[in-house]
C-alpha cells in the first residue's frame, strides 16, 4: 500500500524483489501446467522449476540432495508434517516454552491423543535458555527436540549448533522452527546436526504468501501428512517412497514456487550475512530510540547483544491494540500487536496481561522509516503521559 511504513516482517515480508513477482507473472503466462503430471513441455517446465528452486534452496542451506526438500504451504504446514509424521504414541518430545502455536497445539494434540509425554524448557525474560536444562530433561523414550531458531516475540536466537550436538550425542533427533530465521540467519544442516528444518516461504525468504518447505535428513521416514495422486507410482494404492512425491500429494503451488525462487536467488546473491547486519544495525538504531523514551519497555535481548529484526515493546500502560491502531490510522506505520501466537513466550518476558506491539524490520526497511517509528512512539507516549 502506497505509503505505509511496514514493520509487520516477522509476519509476512513486504516488499518483495520485482524479480519474484515477474517470476510468477511468466510463470501464469507461460508454464501454469501440473507439474509432474504430463510430459508436454508446459508441465516438464513446471516441473523444472519446481527443481531448480529445490537446487537453490538447498544450497542456502547446505542440503546434499535437493530432493530432500518437500515443499508445503507455509511453516505451519511443515511443522505438523514434521511432528505429526515422525513423533509416535508413548514418544518424548522436548521444546522451549517460547515456541510458537504452530508447535505448541501440534504437541499438545499429540499430548491429549497419543499419551505422548511433553517437556517444555524454561527460558529467561529475555527468551534464553540454560543447555544444562536442555540436557537434564533426557528420558529414555525421548525421541525429538523442537526450537525455534529465533523467537517470533523477542528476536532471540537460539544456540541451534551447540542444541544440536547434544542432540546427536544423545541420538534424538532435532527439528528446527525457522520461521524467523530462513533468509535472515546462516543455516548448515550438516554443521549444525539439524534434521529437519521447517522454513516459510514468505517471509525471510522473500516469496509469496502460500510457500514454504521442510527438510527431512535423508535417514528418516515421516508418515505422511497427506495421501494422494503425486503423478509417479500411480499403480500403487500406498502413498510413494521416493522423494520428495512421497510429501507432496496433490498439485504444487507452481506459480508461488517460481516466485519463491527468485526470493532465494536474491538471499543468495545478497547473502544472508549482509541481509542480517543490515538488519540487526536498524534493530539497534530503533531499540535505542525506543529505549531513551520515558515509560517504554523493550522486549527481549538487550541493546547490543545480537537477535534479528524483531522489536517488541510496551507504552506504559497503554494497550497494546490500541498503540498499534493510532499507529496505523495516525501515522501509517503498520506493525503488530497482541499475544502472536506465543502466550508462553509473553508468559516469560511478563507481558501476559496485555501482550505486545511488535515492530519487524526486513530488509527493505530504510532508516527514515526507524527513525519515523520512534518519532510517533515519542508522540503517542507524550499523549499518554499526560
């Protein structure tokens, strides 16, 4: 929208790269076929490109065999594939309490319906959790360990390589929620012992809304969420074993697929080192100002101390809703306010009673627009305080 300053990032990015809404503009005037469902040469394009961005999107994250990539609708999407596909009746799982909803419920169902026994690791104010923790909450049946590898709430990165090890060196699997971090923060697999990643496609990674993905270690078999036609085996009455069909029931978003390509070719071509200090250096500039403001509160890692682009704080007493409406209808600054799909996260960092108005910054975010936020925070706090 003309005009809008958008610090709503951790949500879904915006703007995208011209190249990802071309991509899908040629895409729909070209090659809008059914990928993998015929060999004329509109569906074997569909179907290359679908390809070419499991190839470019393994190379972001260092993924041997592209085809160990399946693609899914969101983050949301691969997560319950993950869970719901890989944990069985009477398994051990452990999480953080600052986890997002979208691993939280599929647990719980888990919990409520398959005896699965659950332990959440308790974080500090700040979302940081003590690896002794982590390590002491070891059962014999544990058989998955689920982290975010940065909090939606308070932009603090996990530890995911050393997590990681002590997962390897306690042959329990890890799955990573990458929702913030995919585009924004380097990411190994290998190095960092990760056996699936769940990534959005929408948001770090610049494609369109309807995107996203999930890499399984090539030693695991998941159930799969979804049972359907995959255009290969079709004499068969079981769902495929090979890759990724065996995931990928049901005709691909083509179209948001080639745009998400290009998104991944800019985080490539950018880096995503470059992506992240860009961010992180308007993150300071912003929670700076915000914290030289009489009666504002900020979430999370303090000033210096490295987190993504995400800032969430508090006016006083104010209501969160209501800061993130005279923000909008006032100053056209769009950000977000609420609980954001994490209660246990605001639980941690005190902010249950009345949540947060969160501020994300992506990389297209210009410091005119960090310095025009902390000028209306300034404005609706003198309002406040009077």
């Amino acid at each position: 929208m003309k005009g809008v300053m958008y610090f709503d990032q951790a949500a879904s990015s915006w703007p995208k790269p011209p190249a990802v809404m071309d991509a899908m503009m040629q895409c729909m005037h070209e090659f809008a076929a059914n990928p993998g469902r015929g060999s004329h040469q509109m569906a074997v394009k569909a179907s290359r490109i679908l390809f070419e961005t499991r190839i470019n999107t393994a190379r972001l994250f260092g993924i041997r065999n592209p085809n160990d990539i399946s693609f899914a609708l969101n983050t949301t999407h691969a997560l319950n594939q993950a869970i719901k596909g890989y944990v069985k009746a009477g398994d051990h799982v452990i999480c953080t309490n600052i986890e997002h909803n979208s691993v939280r419920r599929p647990l719980e169902y888990l919990r409520a319906t398959a005896q699965v026994e659950l332990t959440y690791i308790p974080s500090d104010e700040q979302g940081n959790i003590r690896l002794d923790e982590l390590k002491k909450a070891f059962q014999s049946n544990t058989t998955l360990v689920v982290v975010n590898h940065s909090s939606n709430l308070m932009g603090t990165i996990m530890p995911v390589g050393e997590i990681g090890e002590i997962c390897r060196a306690q042959g329990v699997r890890l799955l990573v929620d990458a929702a913030q971090s995919a585009g924004i923060l380097p990411i190994d697999v290998a190095s960092m012992n990760i056996d699936m990643l769940a990534f959005p496609g929408h948001k770090g990674l610049l494609g369109p809304q309807g995107t996203g993905g999930l890499y399984i270690h090539t030693d695991i078999d998941l159930e799969p969420l979804l049972h359907g036609g995959t255009g290969s085996q079709s004499e068969a009455i079981h769902q495929p074993t090979v890759r990724p069909d065996r995931y990928e029931a049901g005709t691909q978003n083509t179209v948001g697929i080639a745009g998400l390509n290009e998104g991944v070719k800019f985080v490539l071509s950018e880096t995503v080192e470059k992506i992240h200090e860009k961010e992180w250096r308007q993150t300071q500039h912003l929670m700076e100002g915000l914290l030289g403001i009489a009666g504002v509160t900020v979430l999370g890692p303090r000033l210096g101390q490295n987190k993504t682009g995400i800032v969430s704080f508090n006016i006083s007493d104010a209501d969160s809703s209501e800061v993130a409406f005279i923000l909008d209808q006032s100053f056209q600054i769009a950000v977000r306010s609420g609980y954001h799909c994490t209660p246990l996260a605001h639980e941690a960092a005190g902010t249950l009673a009345k949540g947060a108005v969160r501020a994300s910054i992506g990389y297209f975010t210009t410091d005119h627009e960090v310095e025009a936020l902390i000028d209306a925070v300034k404005e609706i706090q003198t309002q406040y305080a009077k």
